[in-house]
C-alpha cells in the first residue's frame, strides 16, 4: 500500500476530479450500501447547486492508494460541516481523516461532523480529536421497489418525464413555492442559468425525474431520482409539491411514478435522506441514522 493524501481540484462542476471521486462512492456502495448518508448521487447533486461555495473545493481531502482514491473527507454546500466517506479495507485512516476535516474544513473555527451510528471507529476517532455527540440527527430510508407501488391523480392533473417537458420557469416556480419561500421566483438570468445546471448533471436522467401537471398548466408537484443503470439503489432527491396543490396525491404520484421507473431499469430499493411521514406514508420505512458531532466546550 502506497497511502498519499491530496486535495480536490480548484476548478468547477463536472472535472476529472469529480468523475473520480464519483467513482469512488459508486464503487464503495456496489455490493453493499456503506454511506446511504452520502451516496455518488448526493455528491453529484451537491454540484448541481447553486448555492455551492465553489471557492472552497481544494479544501476537500481526498486519499488515495496507488492512485485510487480510498476516501474523502468533504462539506456539502459550504465549511463549517463534514461527511465522512471511506473504503471499509481503509478504516485505519478513520482518525486521520477526522483530525484533517477539523482542521480544514471549518468556518470560522466551527465545524460539525456527521457520523453514522453504526460506525464505531468515526465515533472514537471524533472522541479522540474533541467531539462530542448532539441530539441532532440526520435520517434515510427505503422503499423496496414492487408491482405493488400505486398511486393515483386528481382529474384532470397528468404526470410526465423532464425527457418530456423540462420548463425550467415552472420548474423553478415549484421548487421555489415548494420549497416554501415567499412571493415569486426572483426568474432572473442567473437564477435560470442555476436550474438549468441543476437539471443538467452527467447523470441526471430527464425520463426518470418526473412532474406532476395540473390543469391549468403549472407543475404541481416535482420528484428528482438518481440512478444509474445496473444498480440496485437509486436516491430520491428532490421532492417538492407547489402548497395550492398539497393534500392532493399529487408528490405522492411523483416519488413512485420516479421510483418504479428505476426499478424498471433494474433497481431493488430506492433511499431518500428523510424521516418525514409522507414518505413513510407512501411506502419508505427508516434505514438508518447519523448523528451531528460538535467541538466539546
């Protein structure tokens, strides 16, 4: 073994970097699902943000053993959080890695870390470099994908694929209101830019994120799923329905319609980072949690 650290690269969106460091996660999670906290979709959805601090990117650890890369230590959206995702024939580097993301991947000199409950090794290692637990959680479960999944519409609403339709103004309408923010969509050139980047993934799939239609032509309800063909997993990610259309069925048509079509393609199961009761509603049971770690005061 040839253990080498070095930090992701500087540059944007979809590099060489980013492939490799997909890879990784597809290949750690092939046979067995080893971080559903932070599967290659989350990671490729992570770069299809807007809201992403792409100035941090080099501050994500990367190890590598003759070339291939063994783990990482990286933040989601911005510093001040660290998710933790390592090769299980690699656990020993567990203590490295932790005292890396404390030291670089902070803000402000504040970082927490999220570490699965099941995983001993991260929790002693946190231990060791000056965490400690909190009573906040983090949440993923799953639904198996069967003949037996069914919804149903309201007259005169439709589904369809992105493949399509993808308006990227009523796209952006149904996550902004569905997302709960306040008045109208800012529907400025960059912010349309962003939906489309967002839409636009190397994986992201146009017949397998699926909308609801309502009559009047809006999009009610939107459900995003990543999957990539040959797997047994895809994730769920993200779902929103326009509140004028809640209590409808409307996101409930959405998520199944999505995750039968990945079972068509081959899927057994399908995870979404949630513990919301429509989802355990409509079929998803819980899988498994994490805990945020804190620096001890």
């Amino acid at each position: 073994m040839s253990i080498r650290f070095r930090n992701y690269t500087e540059e944007m969106r979809f590099t060489e970097d980013f492939h490799r460091v997909w890879k990784f996660l597809e290949l750690i999670n092939g046979e067995k699902i080893t971080t559903p906290n932070f599967l290659w979709a989350r990671w490729e959805w992570m770069f299809s943000l807007p809201f992403l601090d792409v100035s941090s990117l080099s501050k994500i650890g990367i190890w590598e053993d003759d070339g291939r890369i063994v783990a990482l230590a990286t933040y989601e959206s911005e510093l001040g959080e660290a998710y933790f995702c390592v090769d299980s024939d690699y656990s020993y580097l567990k203590s490295e890695i932790m005292a890396y993301a404390r030291q670089n991947l902070h803000k402000n000199g504040y970082l927490r870390a999220l570490i699965p409950d099941d995983d001993r090794e991260l929790q002693i290692a946190a231990l060791e470099h000056g965490f400690r637990s909190t009573q906040k959680k983090e949440y993923n479960s799953v639904i198996r994908i069967n003949d037996s999944i069914a919804y149903s519409l309201p007259q005169g609403f439709t589904i369809s694929s992105m493949a399509d339709e993808c308006d990227l103004l009523k796209i952006d309408r149904c996550l902004w209101r569905g997302f709960n923010h306040e008045g109208p969509p800012p529907l400025t050139p960059l912010s349309i830019e962003e939906r489309r980047i967002s839409c636009s993934g190397p994986h992201w799939n146009g017949n397998l994120n699926m909308k609801v239609i309502a009559p009047n032509g809006d999009y009610a309800s939107y459900c995003g799923i990543w999957y990539e063909k040959g797997a047994d997993y895809a994730l769920v990610e993200p779902v929103c329905t326009d509140p004028a259309y809640r209590r409808m069925g409307c996101g409930r048509a959405a998520v199944l319609e999505a995750v039968k079509r990945c079972g068509r393609l081959g899927a057994k199961v399908a995870f979404v980072g949630s513990s919301q009761q429509f989802y355990y509603n409509i079929g998803f049971y819980p899988y498994s949690t994490e805990t945020w770690w804190e620096p001890r005061k």
